[in-house]
C-alpha cells in the first residue's frame, strides 16, 4: 500500500529571506564592493589572461547577456592597466623617396604631440624666413654679381670677335633675331649698301664673302660657349640658393634636433625633412599668378607635405590604454586611409591615414563584443590575421578582396602587443572552438560566468553590498533592508532554485532602477519592499499580455481544460512559455486511448511532426515502463495513442511523461482521474519520477486558472519531489496554500501520483506476483489479459479464413 504524500506546508513552498538576519538598516550602511561577486572561476580566468605576457593568451569572457561579463572585464583591466605605464605614440609621415609607403614614428607617451606641433611651427616659421632670406640684401648682391659675370663675360666674348671683325673692315652687328656680319667702306666707317657691294669687283667681293665666313664660324664657336657659362652661372644661382636655404633651414631645425636627439627615429625622419625641404625650397617662394592647369592635383600648403599625422595619441593618459569598439568593422579595427574628391578623382595622402581600434589599444587591452565581430564582413579573419602577424597593417577591404586595382597607399605596419579581451554567449564561444582550429590558437583561456550564486549567509551578505554599491554608483536611493531581502527573493525565484540566486547582474540592475523610480514617485528617501514589489509586478504587467489571452481563452472555454469532476483517460498537464525574459505556466488537456494491439503507444505529435525529439524520447520511456511492469507471460496486448489536445505548434521536452503515463493508465484500467490536479514531472523506465523545469511558473499558471473559476480547497498540482528545493512561488499561491484552497503535491514514484489522481490503492504484486483485488494495477492487468484475449481470438479467426493475421 503506498502511502498518499500531504501536501507540502505553505513554508516549503517560498523560501522567504528574514530581514533580521541582516546588521544594517539601509545599504547607506554598507561599504562598496565588487561589483561582480561569486563568479571567482571566471574572475581568475580573466586575471590570469591579462596578466600572462605570452602570445596568444587572449580570453573569451562567456556567458548569458547581462550576466556582468563585461563589467568584470573592465574592472579587471583597469585595476591591471593602472599599473602599467602608457604605450608609445605612434605618427605616420611622409616618406620623400617613396610618398605612397608612408614611414611609421614611434615616441614615447605624450611625445607625438609635441613633435606635431614643434614640426608645424618650424614650417609655419620656414614660410616666413625662407622668402626672407631670398629678398635680403646679401642673396640680391650675390645673385646679381653672378648674373653680371655672365652677361660681362658674354659681352667680352662677343667685342673680341668684334674687334678682329674691324681689322677686316667688317662690321658685327646685332639685330633683333642675333648676329650679323657687314662690310664697311675703306674711307669711312659706313657699311656698304647692297648696291655698292654689286658694283665691287669679283675679287673684293669674293675676299669679303671669304672673310665673313670665316668670321661666321668664329661667331658660331663663341655663340656655342654660351649655353654653358649660362648654365654655370645657374649652377652658381643653384649653389647660392642652396648655401641661403641650408643656412636658413638648419638654423630653424636645430633647436628641434636637439630636443629629439635621444629618439634615433626622429633624427632620421628630420634629417630627411630638412634636405627635403633644401631640395624644395620653391615650394616655400611666393610663385607668381598663372592659370592653374586642370590636369594637376589639389593645391596644397607646404607644411602638408612635412606634416606629422599623429595617429595614436596618448598624452592625456596616465595608464595602459583600454578601448571597448562597439562597431568591430574590418576598418574600424585596422584604421583605414580616407580620400579627398577633386575633379571627379578620388587622392589621399599620408595625413589623411586614420588609427583603429588596434592602435588605439596597442600597449593595452582591447575589448569586443563576439556576436558583433562575427557579424562583420571580414572582421573576425582581419582580427586573427592581425594577432597572427603581430602587427596592423592597414588595408582596405576592397583592395584585400581585389575588388579595386587603383594605386592607394600602403602605410608601414606598426607592431602590435595588446590582450583582446572578447565576450559573448555560450554557444558563440562553442561555435568558434568547433569550427574554427585557429580559435584556441589567438584565444587560450576561456572565463565562463556561473549562472547563479549559492543562497547562504555569506552570499547573501556579499548580495546586500553589491546592492548598496550598485545603488551609490547609479545615484539611486539607499534600499531598506526589507528591499533587499525581496531583491534576494526576487534572485532566487529568477534562478529556478530557493537554494540558490540568479547572479544576473543586468535584471538586478534594472529591478532597483524601477524601484527607485517608485520611491521617488512617492516621496520617499529609501528603497523600500513595497517599491521592490511593484516594480516586479509591473514588469510581470508590461509582459504578460500573451499570457492573459491563454487565460482568458481557458475562461471562455476556447482552449479546453477541465478543473472539476473526473474523466478517464483525461489528464491536465503543464507547460512553459518562454517569450525573451518573461516565462508563464499553461495548462494543457493531454488525452489517452487504447485498445487491443501490439504494444505500440503511438504519439500523435510526432505523427505530425509537432514533436520534438525529446518528447518521443518520454513516450518511449513510459511505453518500457508499461512493458515491464504489465508484459508477463500474456504479452502486452495494447495500443495507445496519446495527444495534446488544441495543440498547434511544437511540442518538445519529457515533463509531460508522467501525465501521459497516467493518462494511459487511466484508459487502460477504465478509472478516471481528478480533472483538479494537474500533473508535471518525467518518468524514467522504472517508473520514478524525475525533476523538471520552470516548476514555480507550472504550479502558478493551473493556479490562476482555478482561482478564475473559484478556488474549491481541493485543486492542485503534483510535483517531483527533487522539485521543492526550487520552489519560489507568488505570495498569493502560498497564501491559498496556507488556507487549505490550493495544494502542491510532491512525488517521488509514478504509483504515488496515481493514488492521488484516482483515489484507487496502486497495488503491489504479492509472493505469487498477483496484485491485489480492486487495485488499479489489477485492473490495468486485467484489461490487458482481455486485449490479448481479443487479439488471440482474431489471429485463430484469421488462421481459419485464411486471412492475415491482425
């Protein structure tokens, strides 16, 4: 005989959190703490990522949204980042030889600015003093005595020639398009006219013509000399320019020098400006007023060319840098090189180089979020390619893809050292490891936050703190200590377990948030219960529209389930709706047929392809069970079906095993079953029953069913036993409970469940392995000696006719 379970007392069914367990009044009291407590196998995880110098020991912080992830990070990186100094700054500049390899500059902390604005000043000055120094006296002097050279020893070359042309009475003449020779008259000094040369005679006129060309080739190897000294005297213009613009230069960058002489980088990249700018001087020189040709590029300043583009600045820091992306792009990790639009043309150039997330991090710590670093194109390989060859290389993503050939810049890697600190779900983290073999390469350590955080003494004090600290550093009014213990309440009804909280720190957050709000809507200059209370109510209101249209179809008789009398072969069974963070219980009618078969139990849902796989998996269950404990030497002579009635979209999971088995039970042994109760709990094949989920919204869901209807004093629901440790249930349930209107019933073996939904002893067989009369295992046995009668008498019909067999 199995003794029938009480039900379990009101005390069992929420464990409620004594305010006068805590030594404060209000979290005024209280100190801060860490804002993430309980999680010290993560937290570990973390620090020792951070810490670790070798390459590759970046982590993966996993765990459910809103679990705290990040905020641990943070803090943990902060508190190690505090201590380290900050990382150099980085600037691109031009490279004279080659301007679409642009140089990277490396200089200690803070230093970049300085070298960015020291260079511009010199520029800026250079403008000045360089047409200076070309409009100053000296330069004039100097520039003009060499052009007087020129043109002096030009015009001595030129009165030589001319003075032997008069010995020969010929005449140098210079005319508008050069030089020309003529003859003179012997008597005086007047050149002959064309007539008067006719009217020579053959011989003086050939000595003339001889003369001249003889002249004329003296003319032409002196007129040939002259390209040469011009070109000398230029190369002594060039010479002078170049002594006036070393001069000036030098002086401007020797201060400059010799401020950056302990960085050899910046020696170098200034030695290179300086003689570039020699080289350029012109560029500095008023230039006269033309027509600008459309065929040249954009006009640009001096100082741009020498300008330092500081791309990664840490002057204002004090510590290693630490950077959250929250747009993980393929250029917003790498940096990126924008381009300027200038007559249909796209041009860019060094300055307009722009740091990523990589540089911005470089020296420190780099945190991501992985679902949006997956969801990028490109941003999860450009991130490995980046930790892989220890530096960033900035390139756009169309040139690494081919999709462009136009000529862009290819700046010089910068190395990278920093710790990537990524967060996201379970799955995500799973996902990577199963289909990614480089993923445990770049991320060794993995941080997994725990779910919920064990309710004792030491906890829950823990919990109070990091309420008083949450509260402080959002500005939120302190919380009474009646608050808190609803809080905790609230963490473990959260968690599915009364032994445990739910170590959701965003949920936590936000419940306090809104009962701040009510506070202050009230008045009031503490959090109180009362205002922790209304905001889960109202939370529970802004979400539970689907859940009051199930309720209200079940009131109206739409959706069909019974709460009175007893039907055979008719069972309540209880599901969960899960919809984002709200969940709710609803009750559902599963029925039961049988008749003479084969020992086949058939499931409508899956016949449907409405069930899932873990739901045939429970059916399979029972239907073992049944063989077992009813097979014997007659066989087990039946076939079932089973459904969920109004059921129209999928049906998953094995808590509905034990409802079903007794629903079969039912039809099988014609006993009906109490349509007040309503069932939960999976069976295993020895008929035990097994611990579900979402138990506290079950129970509360076939509750308020029955409190629509009327409580009567014998309505209630049939747990597993493992189950009342989890059990947190609304205030209002427990209080029914307390006044004998609703009952909670706990078991632990099949047999126990049907006794209090029949009200018919179970039975168990004696020494002859007979069950007792009237027991509803010798009625469940009986039915099955007349199936397999039926089905023995149909066989022997059938071996007569010469039929098939059924």
């Amino acid at each position: 005989m199995i003794d029938h379970p009480a039900a379990l007392p009101p005390e069992r069914l929420h464990i409620s959190c004594d305010p006068a367990r805590f030594g404060f009044e209000t979290t005024a009291e209280l100190p801060d703490t860490e804002i993430i407590i309980g999680q010290p196998r993560a937290l570990e995880a973390i620090q020792l990522s951070l810490k670790i110098a070798q390459k590759g020991f970046n982590v993966f912080v996993l765990g459910p949204p809103g679990s705290g992830k990040l905020t641990a990070a943070l803090e943990l990186a902060e508190r190690i980042a505090a201590s380290q100094p900050p990382p150099s700054d980085w600037c691109y500049v031009n490279n004279f030889a080659n301007p679409a390899q642009p140089k990277a500059l490396r200089l200690p902390a803070g230093w970049g600015r300085h070298l960015a604005h020291d260079m511009e000043v010199v520029v800026e000055d250079l403008v000045t003093a360089l047409p200076a120094a070309f409009e100053g006296e000296e330069y004039r002097t100097r520039a003009e005595k060499i052009e007087q050279e020129a043109r002096e020893r030009e015009a001595e070359a030129v009165n030589r020639l001319r003075a032997e042309a008069l010995r020969s009475r010929i005449a140098l003449i210079e005319t508008p398009t050069g030089f020309a020779f003529a003859p003179m008259l012997r008597e005086k000094d007047e050149i002959i006219s064309p007539e008067q040369f006719q009217n020579l005679s053959d011989q003086e006129r050939q000595a003339i013509e001889s003369t001249v060309a003889d002249l004329q080739q003296q003319l032409q190897k002196v007129l040939r000399q002259f390209p040469a000294w011009r070109k000398e005297a230029r190369g002594k213009i060039k010479a002078l320019n170049r002594e006036i613009a070393e001069y000036t230069v030098s002086h401007q960058f020797a201060d400059l020098k010799a401020r950056y002489a302990s960085l050899p980088g910046v020696i170098d990249y200034l030695n290179l400006a300086q003689a570039d700018i020699i080289e350029h001087t012109e560029s500095f020189l008023p230039k006269s007023e033309g027509v600008i040709s459309l065929f040249e590029g954009p006009q640009k300043a001096p100082a741009q060319r020498y300008r330092i583009n500081l791309v990664v600045d840490h002057s204002e820091h004090t510590a290693a840098p630490i950077v959250q992306e929250e747009l993980p792009t393929h250029g917003n990790l790498i940096g990126r090189i924008e381009h300027q639009a200038h007559m249909g043309a796209l041009v860019t150039d060094f300055t307009m180089i722009r740091a990523g997330a990589l540089h911005k991090a470089n020296g420190g710590y780099l945190l991501l979020d992985a679902r949006k670093l997956l969801t990028q194109p490109f941003a999860w390989e450009t991130l490995k390619r980046a930790l892989h060859a220890g530096e960033i290389r900035i390139e756009s993503l169309e040139r690494s893809l081919s999709l462009i050939s136009t000529t862009s810049l290819e700046p010089e890697p910068i190395p990278l050292d920093l710790k990537v600190i990524l967060f996201g779900e379970r799955v995500l983290y799973f996902l990577l490891d199963i289909y990614d073999p480089e993923f445990r390469e770049f991320f060794k350590i993995a941080a997994d936050f725990e779910d919920t955080l064990p309710r004792d003494t030491a906890s829950m004090a823990m919990y109070a703190r990091m309420v008083a600290t949450l509260a402080r550093r959002e500005k939120l009014r302190p919380l009474h200590r009646d608050a808190v213990a609803r809080t905790i309440e609230q963490a473990s009804r959260r968690s599915g377990d009364s032994e445990k909280m739910s170590a959701h720190l965003r949920s936590l957050a936000d419940l306090v948030r809104e009962a701040d709000f009510y506070a202050g809507s009230e008045g009031r200059a503490l959090i109180t219960a009362a205002d922790v209370e209304r905001a889960i109510d109202r939370q529970i209101h802004r979400s539970d529209r689907i859940r009051c249209q199930v309720q209200e179809a079940i009131r109206r008789g739409l959706i069909l389930i019974d709460t009175e009398g007893a039907v055979t072969g008719q069972i309540n069974g209880l599901s969960v709706v899960q919809l984002n963070d709200f969940s709710f219980g609803q009750p559902s009618r599963i029925t039961a047929t049988t008749r003479p078969g084969t020992g086949r139990i058939l499931d409508i849902e899956k016949e449907t392809e409405l069930g899932g796989a873990l739901h045939s998996k429970g059916v399979l269950i029972l239907g073992n069970f049944l063989a077992s404990r009813y097979s014997g030497a007659q066989g087990f002579s039946v076939s079932a079906s089973l459904v969920f009635e109004q059921s129209y979209g999928g049906v998953d999971g094995d808590s509905a095993s034990l409802a079903e088995l007794c629903a079969v039970l039912s039809s099988i042994a014609d006993i009906p079953i109490r349509q007040n109760l309503a069932v939960t709990g999976s069976v295993d094949q020895r008929g035990r029953v097994q611990p579900i989920g979402g138990v506290n919204e079950k129970i509360e869901g076939f509750f308020d069913i029955c409190a629509a209807r009327g409580l009567t004093g014998d309505h209630g629901v049939i747990i597993p036993t493992a189950n009342v440790m989890h059990l947190m249930l609304r205030q209002d349930v427990v209080q029914a409970a307390a006044e004998g209107k609703f009952h909670v019933y706990a078991v632990s073996e099949v047999d126990e469940a049907l006794e209090l939904l029949t009200g018919v002893p179970v039975g168990q067989r004696d020494e002859a392995g007979a069950f007792p009369e009237g027991s509803l295992n010798r009625k469940v046995e009986e039915r099955l000696k007349a199936f397999a009668a039926v089905l023995r008498s149909l066989q022997k019909s059938g071996e007569e006719t010469g039929g098939e067999k059924p």
